[in-house]
C-alpha cells in the first residue's frame, strides 16, 4: 500500500511538472521603452554616473549622518497623505547637510518632503533637487 501511494504522488508530481514546464527569461532580450514613458530614466542615469549628483552611495557612515537619514525615512514613510513615489526618494545626509532628490507628485509634496527635513534634528541645511511629476 505505501508503495502504491509513493507510486501515485511520483505521477502526479511528475505530471505537474510536464504540465507547466520550466518558465525561462530570455536572455539578452532587449527592451524598448518608448521615450515618454514614466519608466525610461536613462537621462536620470546618465546623470547620476558623473561625481557632480549625489546618490545614496554618497551617504556618509558617521552615526550622526545615518541617524539623521533614518528620522527623516521614518516620518516620510509614516506620513500616508505622501504619494509612493514621495515616500520613496533618496535621502543622502553628508555632515547634516540633506540632499533630497528623485520624484515628487507635486510642488506641495516637494515643500512637505523639505520641511520633514529640516525639522530633524541634527540638519544643518537641506538641498531639494526633487522633482515635480506632475503636468
């Protein structure tokens, strides 16, 4: 009887499996974006590759520094009247100063994001380079 049970559960995993088939990504496929999408950022990056854009690899190590950007991430996150995207920007602290940058929904997310900001404590001065989405 174990046998013809272990014999059943061989076939019907067996089956489930040619029934689905391994699913592959085809490597290397490329793609194409059109040049108005919300997706297609290669400006963006082509941008930050160069030493003038801070991006969060620029995030200094001092305690302080972290400690700063993580008040800062904690009130965005917990602020629900943000859009996704606001609550997603790069937040890059180097001696206190605050760097805010990528995309906002609007100018008064973009006020709000600054004014989170410069109410932590530890902030010295605060650059906005977010940028406002909407038409």
């Amino acid at each position: 009887m174990p046998n013809r049970l272990m014999l059943v559960m061989f076939t019907l995993t067996g089956g489930l499996l040619m029934m689905t088939g391994p699913v592959r990504a085809e490597q290397g496929a490329p793609l194409y974006l059109a040049a108005d999408s919300s997706l297609e950022n290669t400006k963006s990056n082509v941008r930050d590759q160069n030493d003038a854009t801070l991006t969060p690899e620029d995030q200094k190590e001092s305690a302080s520094d972290i400690k700063i950007t993580a008040e800062i991430r904690q009130a965005v996150v917990r602020d629900k009247s943000l859009s996704v995207n606001a609550q997603n920007v790069k937040i890059i602290t180097r001696n206190g100063k605050v760097t805010l940058r990528g995309p906002v929904a609007t100018e008064a997310e973009s006020t709000k994001l600054q004014q989170i900001a410069k109410e932590t404590p530890g902030v010295v001065q605060v650059d906005n380079q977010l940028e406002n989405i909407a038409p």
